[in-house]
C-alpha cells in the first residue's frame, strides 16, 4: 500500500472514533480536554475518559508493537526540548480548550469558527517555530 | 462495566489505531510536516483531510437523535467568541508541537509502546496544564469572580 493510502486510512479512522464517540456518549473526541478530566476529576465523569484514553494507549501500543513495517516512536531528541515543548502543549491546549483532535479533527469537522481560527494559529505559529529551530540559527 | 464506557474504550482503540498506522505517532513525521522549507513530509494532510472529511460526514447524523446512545445529553461547548485566549493558548500551543512534534494524542499514545521521549514529554505536558489551571485559579480570585473553568 502507498503511504498516503496508508495516511487516508488512518485519518479516516480517527474520524470514525471521534464520530463513534459523539454518538454514542455525546462527547468531542478532544484528547487534552478527555485527559484534563482525568487529571482534574469531576463527580461522575471520569470513567469514559479513562476507557476512551486505556482503548488509545493500548491500540496504539499494539499496532505499533506487533504491525510489522509500523512507524516507531523516536527516541533521540533532547529531553529539555520534549520538556519545554510538553510545557507549552499542555498550558496552550487548555487555554485554547481544545488541541489538534478537539479543535483539529472534531471543531473543523463542526465547521467551528472558533476552531478555524485556533487551527489557523497553531499551524501558523508551528510552521514558524520548526522553521526557526531547523533553518535559523545555524 | 457500563456501555457508554465500552463505547468510549472501543473509540478510544479506533482512534489509537488510526494515529499508530498514519505514523502520527513518529514525530519525525510531523516535524517533516512542519518543516515546509525542508524536505517536506505531506503525510500529516491526508490524515487530518481524511479525518476532517469523515467528522464533516458523520457529526451530523451523529447528533441527529434527540440524545446520545448511551448517555443523557449532548456536550458541545458553547463558546463563541474567538478571544485572547483562544488565540494566545493556540499560538503557545502550535510552539510546542513545532518544537519536538508531539500534540496530546500522539505523545500520550506513545506511552503504550513505553517510548522514552513520550515518557518526558507527558509529565511535562501535565505540568503544563496544571500551571494553567493555577493561572485562572489565581487570576480569577484576582478578579473576584467564580471558577469557570
């Protein structure tokens, strides 16, 4: 299969998850608002963030593990970069109330506003960051 | 356990499945994505396009019955307005992904393989959301109004 198929799939499927999740518990298939709700528990509302995170983490462990030719994680960038960029997407994604998949997948799939104008910024200042980082400075 | 929570574990592994097989999970992919004056990597478009078109498609039906299969209502947020907040969240958060590539769903996914940058970057990420609700927490009492948030 080509890699772009590959990438369609698994986008589509994304899709499906977050489409399925609406459905059937009425909620935004956000990963920082989902994981929010567990660090931060509210009475009675914690229990389908748990499964919905477990189901992630477990499939995404397994394909990984076990699909032979999956993508692997890498493993050598510098630890204060990952802990100043976790910093950053932690704090921001819960300013802006939504992430990549809240705001991403599920707000432009809404045809939010809101959402195009956080997507809009993010890519922007993301664009701008790794071109600083990779092509300034050297 | 209840059906809404193994409808939100049976999402939960589509969604992970997803991520793990478009490689969003390699953050050499994303960094490749952002990168566009470099040797630039399209993959991230098809699944997000794939992903966008399949929510266009499917959100509505989705929301058509009067509530939820297993649950009492429908919880969309109700914000309106494109503010500072929005905005400025938005920007520092685009900052972080540019820098090492991982958004919450990925990094968070790479703990399932227990991937040594995963292990960094999630404890940093909750810190960061930690110090956010501080921040409102104490800017709220500054301001003498209830926590929202």
């Amino acid at each position: 299969m080509h890699g772009w198929f590959v990438a369609l799939a698994g986008g589509v499927l994304i899709g499906l998850a977050a489409s399925a999740l609406l459905w059937s518990n009425g909620r935004i298939a956000g990963i920082s608002g989902i994981a929010d709700g567990v660090v931060f528990p509210a009475r009675n509302d914690v229990a389908w963030r748990i499964a919905f995170l477990v189901g992630m983490i477990a499939a995404a462990g397994a394909y990984m593990a076990f699909v032979p030719g999956a993508p692997t994680p890498r493993t050598d960038f510098p630890r204060h970069g990952l802990l100043i960029a976790g910093l950053l997407v932690g704090f921001g994604a819960r300013m802006a109330n939504g992430c990549t998949s809240g705001h991403g997948v599920c707000g432009i799939g809404r045809l939010s506003p809101r959402s195009f104008a956080a997507v809009g910024t993010f890519m922007a200042t993301a664009f701008a960051t790794t071109f600083a980082i990779r092509h300034l400075g050297n | 356990m209840q059906r809404s929570t193994i409808a939100a574990l049976i999402s939960g592994a589509i969604f992970g499945t997803g991520l793990a097989m478009s490689g969003m999970t390699d953050a050499r992919r994303i960094l490749g994505f952002l990168d566009i004056a470099g040797d630039f990597d399209p993959t991230l478009l098809f699944v997000l396009g794939g992903a966008v078109l399949t929510t266009a498609l499917l959100f509505r039906p989705a929301l058509l019955p009067a509530r939820p299969m297993f649950a009492e209502s429908f919880r969309l947020s109700t914000l309106r307005r494109i503010d500072r907040r929005l905005l400025g969240g938005a920007a520092l958060f685009g900052i972080g992904w540019g820098i090492a590539g991982y958004c919450p769903g990925p990094a968070l996914a790479g703990l399932g393989v227990g991937a040594v940058e995963a292990l960094w970057f999630v404890p940093a990420m909750i810190a960061g959301m930690l110090l956010h609700r501080l921040s409102t927490k104490l800017s709220d009492q500054r301001l003498g109004v209830g926590l929202s948030s």
